[in-house]
C-alpha cells in the first residue's frame, strides 16, 4: 500500500487510498471513506476521538471544491468546505446509508481522512486524556478500518499542528521540550507520545494547536 501525505496518515483509515474522484457523480458513502463504519459506532466507543475530511488534489490541500449531495428524492444538498478545504458538516448515518450520490461541480478532487482527538485545543492539555484517546482508537480501528485494520499503524502519538513551541510539565516539576517532526505539507509540527513520556502530566503551547490528531510515530508511519 503506497503512503500518502501526512494527513491521511493521521487517519484511521491511513493505509487505505483516498476515493478518486474521476466521473462527475460517485456514491456518498465512498466519497467519505470510513465514515459509515464509524457512526455505525455506539457514541461511548468513540467518545474521545472524530473524523475530520480535507479536499486534496495531487497530494496537496485545495479549497476550490465544489460537489453537492443528490439525496433520495430529489434533493441537491451543497457540501460546504472552508478555506482549508475541509468540510464543514459530515453527512449523518441515515443519509450516508440512503444510496445518496455526490454530483462533483468543480475539477476532480480527493477527500483525505484526519483522524482528531476530541479535545477541544487550549494552550494547556491534560496527557491523560490524550492517551484515553488513543486507547480508544486502538480499541476501535478494527471495527471501523474493517480488512484494512491490519496495515493501520498503531496509534501511540498526538500531534498538534500550528502550536508553536510546545513542553510538557512532568510529575516532579520540571518541564521538557516536545520533539517537532516536520512534515512537507504542515512544516514543524510538535508531537507527544505518553507511552514514551509517563511523567509528563499535561502539555503547554505558544498558541493553541488548531487541532490534534492521533496516528503512529512519524517515522514509523
């Protein structure tokens, strides 16, 4: 399975390839890889952890998307994406499942899956929580990634891109650098693994990281 860019890696579904939008119409449920299996989840089970979806075109994000959902009936429904190309309301289980279709109005395109902690991001993180995160993922990538589950990476890391400098404080006090990974589409990115890092309590940031998510470590993955 070839990798794709770090977002994807980010997902769930990392080893999986992204849907190709070749023709003007394809299957709702195909356009969002995954996104069935996932709702499909009792809430407590993916309590702490979403997908997110992002436009890319040749391995890079693009915002100049455009596609709307053909519901049963006759409905046009427009996919709303924001200036990152991300869209900015998932369809729900009972559309997803109705054999809607998506009309593509704008040139080709790929949606790439994020897999995201549902922590909402502040300048300070609680590690505990992440790593409830990340056991829950690990927990669930079999029952969501289905035959591809085998390839998944284990998910061991959170990532915090747009953060700046980041630290975590540790049990007795002291404070300690987060490594950075720098990936060709986010630049610099800090990361913690808790396994790797058991004293550490809670993260610190410059700014809040515009969102966290959960994969492999970066050289692994």
């Amino acid at each position: 399975m070839r990798r794709r860019s770090m977002l994807a890696l980010m997902a769930a579904a990392a080893a999986a390839p992204r849907t190709a939008l070749a023709a003007d119409v394809v299957s709702l449920d195909k356009l969002f890889p995954f996104l069935t299996a996932y709702l499909k989840l009792p809430f407590s089970d993916r309590s702490h952890f979403y997908l997110a979806y992002r436009a890319y075109r040749d391995k890079h994000p693009v915002a100049d998307v455009k596609a709307s959902i053909l519901a049963p009936g006759g409905a046009h429904i427009p996919i709303g994406f924001d200036r990152q190309g991300i869209v900015t309301r998932l369809p729900d289980l009972a559309l997803l499942t109705s054999g809607a279709q998506v009309a593509i109005e704008s040139a080709p395109f790929q949606l790439g899956p994020e897999l995201r902690c549902a922590i909402a991001p502040s300048n300070r993180i609680d590690v505990g929580e992440l790593n409830m995160a990340l056991v829950q993922v690990n927990k669930d990538v079999v029952k969501f990634a289905g035959a591809l589950s085998f390839v998944v990476p284990k998910f061991t890391t959170a990532y915090f891109p747009d953060a700046g400098g980041a630290q975590a404080a540790l049990a007795d006090g002291r404070t300690a650098p987060l490594p950075t990974y720098t990936f060709p589409q986010l630049g610099p990115v800090a990361y913690i693994e808790p396994a790797a890092m058991a004293t550490a309590r809670s993260v610190m940031f410059a700014r809040p990281p515009s969102r966290i998510l959960l994969g492999g470590h970066p050289k692994k993955t």
